[in-house]
C-alpha cells in the first residue's frame, strides 16, 4: 500500500461522497482510538509552613459571637482569629504544649487550626467542618431573620463585605454610590 492510498482524501470529487463519508469515519474512528489515557490527576501539595511563615490561627472561629476578644497565651484573637502569627508559636499549641515548653496546662489543651496567612472565611469553614447552608434554605430563612439581630451577629466588617457583594447583583440603576 502506498502512503496516498493510506491517507482518504476528504474532498475528491472523483470519489462518491458515499466513500467520502466512509473515509471521514474511518478517520474520526482512528483519532477517538488513539486519544492517550488520562492520567490521574495529582493531589493538590499539602500546604506545610516552616518556622519563618506568618500563619492565621482559628480559636473559636464560628462558635465565639461577633466582636469577641480573647487571649491565647498572650495572643489577641477577634472574632475566634489571630492573623500573622510567627509558625513557630502557633505549631506548640498544635502539639498540645506551651511556647515556653511546659506542658502542665492550667486550663487544658488549646484547639486551634492552622492556616496560610492569607487564608480566607471560605477556608476556615472547610479547616473547621462547618458546612455551609444550601442556599435555597438559606434565602427562605433569611426572609424570617431580624436584621438587626443579623447585623449585630455579623459584625461591621462582615456586614460591609456582604452588603458590598450583595450590591454587584442588583441592576445598575439600584446600585450604591
């Protein structure tokens, strides 16, 4: 077989479009058959800080109410968190000990999670387990919520940023500032 009777030209018109048609196929059939395998997909790198990386520290995030201030061994954490905090003082309360090495805990061991430094509120649902609501129930019980109890709940700087993104979807002429 010479290499011109191996390649089916598409467009001759000395040939039937029947034997066309059947080349055109033959052709798709080759190509779908030698498509490679996919290979799996690799999992993500684990995120692992080192000594020197700045971390955020959840600490009651989701569970303290808005505008809560507490201390964990002289760290201030808002709202259950505490950003920019050196790697090596937040990986001790990983460990279930102190930074200054002791391990008699007066008041039990700190749970914390550990976070990128620039970690954000959709990443501490998933570090903590909670799982946000659906948003068809939600909407449905945000309707019978007291706003001011809502305001109050969310804080400030979380109000803003939900108003803020709210504002993007209502039509150009209903829109803020």
């Amino acid at each position: 077989m010479t290499k011109k009777d191996d390649q089916a030209p598409i467009n001759n018109p000395e040939e039937p479009k029947e034997q066309q048609q059947e080349a055109l196929q033959s052709k798709a059939a080759t190509a779908i058959q030698e498509q490679p395998k996919e290979q799996p997909k690799e999992q993500p790198k684990k995120w692992e800080p080192s000594d020197d990386d700045r971390v955020t520290v959840l600490h009651g995030w989701g569970r303290v109410p808005a505008g809560d201030k507490h201390f964990v061994d002289k760290v201030l954490f808002i709202d259950g968190v505490a950003r920019n905090i050196p790697y090596a003082f937040a990986k001790y309360w990983q460990k279930g000990t102190r930074p200054d090495g002791k391990q008699d805990q007066v008041y039990g061991k700190v749970n914390i999670h550990v976070l990128p430094s620039n970690a954000t509120e959709a990443d501490f649902c998933e570090a903590t387990g909670i799982t946000p609501m659906p948003v068809e129930k939600f909407a449905a019980q945000l309707a019978g919520v007291d706003l001011n109890e809502l305001a109050a709940q969310l804080g400030t700087e979380r109000l803003k940023k939900l108003v803020d993104g709210l504002d993007v979807h209502l039509p150009k002429h209903m829109q803020r500032g």
